[in-house]
C-alpha cells in the first residue's frame, strides 16, 4: 500500500507540471557504492575535489524550498550523514518533495563544504564566492540526482546542542527546550525588545542547561517576518556550522518551514 500511495503522489506531482517538462524517475535505484559518511572520510576530505570515481550514495530529500528557505539545493541523507547537492534553480520542492529516495550519482562532481556542510555541484570559477556551483543543466541534473517512486515520511534525528558535531552537518535534526535570547531583527540600543523579534536575520537561542545555538532565516522566507514565539519551542532544521553575526563561530539550523518551529 506504501508504494501505491507513493506513485500515486508521483504522478500527482507530474501533472503539476507543465506538459512540456520532463519528469524523470526510476522504479528502482542503482546500488550505493558508499556512505555518505565514506563519501565525506575517503573522497572529500577537507574538500575542494572532483570525484573521480564511480560513485553512488542512496538516501532521502531533508530539505524542501517549499516556504523560500531554501535556494537552488536539495539535501540528500541516508544513515550516516547528509549531503547537499546545488542545482541553483527554484521549486525544487515540486520535484524533489520531502522523503523521495533517490540516488546521487556523483562521478565528475566536484564537491567541497559550505558551513560545514557537504556540496556536490560543478567546479566553481576562480571569481565566484561559492564553495561549489550549480550543476551545468537540467541533463547533468538528471544524470546526477535518480529519483525513485517512494516517498516516506522523514523523522529529526533528536539530539541535544552539547551532542553536536562536525561530521553531522546537513543533518535534519531537532533540538528542545530552547528559548530565544537574540536576534538580529531588533534594536536593542532603540530600546526595542525580544518581544518585538522576527525570524528574519540571526537569532540565537540557549537550552535549559544554558547552551546555545543560532538559527538563521533568509530575508527571502515567507515568515521571514513572523514573529518569534517568546516561550519554551523545540526546533527542527538542516545543521549548519557559520560565525555568528560576523563572530565566532556556532552551530545554526536552517528551518525548512515555520511549522519546524513547535511550542513545548
């Protein structure tokens, strides 16, 4: 029953799309010749590499631009970690919904990090300011990214801030019990408050145990402007690790949607 309904929301997702597209996908996926954790250990390493090889890492989409969170990637995870693959165009989520399983075929990708997350795209140019670049077309995307039939529900990994790590970057992950205790949203040297944030920008937030992490939210997300709960939230996003408000560095999430943000 799992797989009919899961081809019935394919075929759904076909006929929102204009006749003239092209809606590529398999009934079944090549074998994964690695881990995403091998991916990033063997072939990556600190990054900045064009891989070679033959190879193919299975998982499922984390990440949806659904609300404009998210621009031009989709984030792929399987058991052991999380890669983010660059595509640079929009309505991704159309394509690409939460908990498609599909399988990266990622010979001739050049991949490095980008806060701390892994990116498989094109080699950038020496003048461009990104880690890594859009796959080169709508083909090479397709050659690149197989999409299956089966779509699941996707379920965080719960963790705690003093749990987090490196390796677990691009990770969905949810974290509880946090409350906010900055944001870059408000002035506070014009007397604003808390009281008066919103998502857009930088906000930080700490546990109950007193450590902290950020959330970042583009000027571009339909709730960018929305207010922040004042109260005790649990927090589902994509991990990312950046400086904070031009400081040091921190981990952040990178909510999907605002429903990722729940009152405890």
């Amino acid at each position: 029953m799992r797989h009919i309904l899961s081809i019935i929301m394919i075929f759904v997702l076909i006929g929102c799309h204009k006749v003239t597209d092209k809606f590529v996908f398999e009934h079944s996926l090549p074998v994964s010749t690695n881990s995403i954790a091998h991916l990033r250990d063997s072939y990556v390493g600190v990054g900045g590499v064009t891989i070679v090889d033959n190879v193919v890492v299975v998982g499922r989409v984390t990440s949806t631009d659904s609300e404009d969170n998210f621009y031009g990637s989709v984030v792929v995870e399987d058991e052991s970690g999380a890669v983010e693959v660059v595509i640079g165009t929009v309505n991704l989520d159309a394509d690409y919904p939460l908990g498609l399983r599909v399988a990266l075929r990622l010979q001739g990708c050049y991949a490095d990090y980008s806060r701390g997350v892994l990116q498989v795209g094109s080699k950038p140019s020496e003048y461009d300011y990104l880690s890594v670049g859009n796959l080169a077309s709508p083909e090479r995307v397709d050659s690149v990214v197989l999409r299956s039939v089966d779509v699941e529900p996707i379920v965080p990994h719960r963790t705690t801030i003093a749990d987090l790590q490196g390796s677990m970057c691009g990770r969905l992950v949810e974290i509880q019990g946090l409350m906010l205790m900055d944001s870059s949203s408000v002035d506070t040297l014009a007397g604003e408050d808390l009281s008066r944030a919103v998502w857009r920008g930088y906000s930080m937030f700490r546990d109950a145990v007193g450590d902290t992490i950020a959330v970042y939210t583009r000027d571009y997300a339909r709730y960018a402007e929305h207010r922040i709960p004042a109260d005790s939230v649990n927090i589902v996003g994509i991990l990312q690790r950046d400086k904070y408000r031009g400081g040091e560095e921190c981990y952040y999430i990178k909510m999907r949607y605002e429903a990722d943000c729940t009152m405890r």
